[in-house]
C-alpha cells in the first residue's frame, strides 16, 4: 500500500509489515528488471497506473504454476519444434516462416484462450502475420496435418469442382472450438490473412466489433458489458508493428465508442530483425511498441526465452484488459532461428548476429532441460512427446495422399 508521502505497507513471506530500504529495494528490482518489464508510467489515468503498481506487486510473489500447467507448456513447446524439424525434413523448399526461436508465443496464446474461457468469453477473432502461423493452427487451432500436406504437394484446400483457386499456406485459417476444462467453450476464429502483412488488423477489428454486438444485444444478463463476450487478439511482426500506417490507424480506432472492442490484446512477436534489417536502421523509437503509446497503452516486454514468465505477462495483460477495456501490448522479445523464411541465409546480412543465434540453445531445449532439473519430466518423457508428434505427422502425411476436402 502507498499514497502520496510513500509506502504504509508491504507485504511480507511472514506477514510483518516492517521492511528495510534494501529489502524494499531488493523486491522492487525483483519484480520490474527481471524478465518481464512494465510500461504504464505514460499513462495519464492514474487510476490505471496505480491499479499497475499493486496488481504487479501484490500477486507476482503468489504466481505458481503447478506441474500440469508446466507439463501442458513443455508439450506444447516440444510439438512446435518437432513440427517444425519435421517440416524441414519433409517440405525443406517451402516458405513456411517456421515459429523456431519465438515458440514462447504458442504458451502466450495458449494461456490466453485459458483465461478467456475460464472467464466466460465465447468468442476470440485472431489475426495474425505468416511468422508461427502453422505451428499454432496444427497444435493449438485443430487444423488437419493430413489438410496442410495436401495443400503442400500442390492441391487446392477446395472441393475439385469448386471455382476457387485458394491461397499459399501462410494465409490459411481455422474456426475451432476449444475448452480448458469449462462448462462451455471457446470458439476461436483465426482470420484469412492478406499478403499485406497486417491488413488484417481492422478486419479484425471490424469482424468483432461485428460479433460482439451481436453477441450482446442476444445476452440477457444486465451486466453484460462490452469485451465480456469477444476479445480481439492481434499478433504483430516488430518491424511490421512500426512500419506500417493500418497499425497507427487501427490503433486510433481502439477507444471510440463506435469501434472499440473492449480491449485488444496484441502480441509482437519481436525477433529484433525485419527481413534483413535490423532496428537501429528501421525504426526511430527505442522500442517497437513505442506505436502504442500513441492511445497510451502499457506495453509488458517479456524475454521469450521463459515461457513460463510469458504466461505470467499474458495474464497480467488479460486482467488489465478485463478491468479498463482497453488495449494492450505485449512485446515478445525472441529471435529467428533462420531467415525471413527458411530458404534465406542471415548471416550474408547479419554475420554477427546469426553466429550468436546459431550458438544458442532452443527455447524448448532450454525448458525440457528445466523440466527435467524440477522433476516434471525425464529423458524418456521428452523422447516419448516428440517422437509421437513425428509418428502421428508422418502417418498423417501418408494419409494425405487420399485427403479430399471437403
């Protein structure tokens, strides 16, 4: 607790409420220079900013996962680089614009889709670039492995007597219903990306606010209000974030009574490099999500290489966005394992930069080894989840040779 002349209270382990300066400053510089950093400071309501200062440091010391929530992330980790060691081996010319060094964003969304549906939400409208997206259509959004290879070998995800000609495979979508153990579930709908990398954003916008309204005007509780129903979720490249107007645009659409979601979360996934540029020679501001505070949104920076503190920023977001109805931003701070998409070589633009990355343990690597040091999983476990993964994509790649859609 705090006001104007400084701290009244702190919370301690043993329930005294008597600190040192160091001991205060210890926790401070625990809870915001660790691996999760906050911006709220800009923002003008300081309702908002105070609600920041206690939610962060009030409930961090409280966030445990237990065992299956980590067991759950380690899965979901492990699948995405099985899926996309796979790929390479199978597909090894194609663009697939693989998740690897960013595998961290499938545990935001995951925990994202679990907050919403233990909320209530019915509905999430997701949009997204081409970085990561079939890794989280095939493990997180249902879409048939056996559909995804047909499409591959150069079919038509259509009925052959449909005059359609389809997309390429990092514009696909998916329309699944999910649940994490609630009584009703979470119809998520990942939208049709143009080849304009984030077009999609006022689509998404649009298409919820669409829903939303419809969604609300059918509920008959009186309490119902705006983004209880519907989230927007948008997911962002960070060249992409700063480089392109339809951000600014959207974004300045985000609070008007006629527009507004009730909040949008938005994810950038920052590998700190576009295409082959990296941000000193792209951007003016000091970060990418500096965008944002052009409608004063906080902005939570998290290191992607701890998955399990990407979930706690999730939640942090989802909570904010639940309170105040307003957008926010999380900057997934990553790196790309290869180039812009896998048949580019980085190091050609980048040598300094890729001899770092090419020495470094995978994120999934790196969370299997912490898994094993807690006892949550062993050797044998982690063989076991990726080797069934490769067994179960490669007979769906034999199955696909028969695959019609429908």
């Amino acid at each position: 607790m705090f006001d104007i002349d400084g701290i009244l209270a702190a919370k301690t382990e043993d329930g005294s409420t008597k600190l040192s300066v160091a001991e205060i400053h210890k926790a401070l510089t625990d809870l915001y220079c660790g691996h999760v950093a906050f911006e709220f400071e800009h923002i003008p309501d300081m309702a908002e900013k105070r609600w920041f200062a206690d939610h962060i440091e009030s409930t961090s010391a409280d966030y445990k996962l237990d065992a299956a929530k980590k067991r759950r992330f380690y899965e979901l980790l492990a699948r995405s680089e099985a899926f996309d060691n796979f790929m390479q081996k199978k597909f090894g010319q194609v663009k697939r614009y693989g998740l690897e060094g960013a595998e961290s964003a499938i545990v935001a969304l995951d925990e994202l889709f679990s907050l919403c549906n233990h909320s209530g939400i019915a509905e999430a409208v997701v949009g997204m670039p081409h970085r990561g997206r079939l890794n989280i259509l095939v493990d997180l959004l249902k879409y048939s492995p056996r559909a995804l290879f047909h499409k591959l070998h150069g079919n038509a995800e259509f009925p052959s007597d449909l005059p359609a000609s389809g997309d390429v495979i990092s514009h696909i979508a998916s329309s699944p219903m999910l649940n994490y153990g609630c009584s009703s579930d979470l119809h998520v709908t990942m939208l049709h990306n143009p080849s304009h990398l984030e077009a999609v954003n006022p689509v998404v916008a649009g298409y919820g606010r669409a829903k939303q309204m419809y969604l609300y005007d059918k509920n008959t509780d009186p309490g119902c209000a705006l983004g209880d129903r519907l989230i927007g979720i948008q997911i962002h490249g960070d060249a992409a974030f700063t480089g392109q107007g339809v951000i600014m645009e959207t974004l300045g659409l985000s609070n008007l009574p006629h527009f507004s979601l009730g909040g949008t979360v938005h994810i950038i996934i920052n590998n700190q490099i576009g295409y082959t540029t990296p941000a000193t020679n792209a951007r003016s501001t000091l970060y990418t999500s500096d965008i944002a505070k052009l409608v004063n949104a906080p902005v939570i920076h998290v290191n992607g290489d701890y998955p399990e503190e990407v979930a706690r920023a999730m939640r942090v977001a989802f909570e904010y966005r639940k309170m105040f109805r307003k957008d926010i931003i999380i900057d997934l701070i990553t790196f790309r394992r290869w180039g812009h998409n896998e048949l580019d070589e980085p190091s050609f633009t980048q040598p300094h930069m890729y001899k770092i990355i090419r020495a470094r343990e995978s994120v999934p690597k790196q969370y299997e080894r912490r898994m094993q040091e807690e006892g949550i999983v062993t050797k044998d476990d982690a063989n076991e989840t990726r080797s069934a993964f490769a067994k179960y994509l490669d007979d769906e790649l034999v199955a696909s040779k028969g695959y019609v859609p429908q």
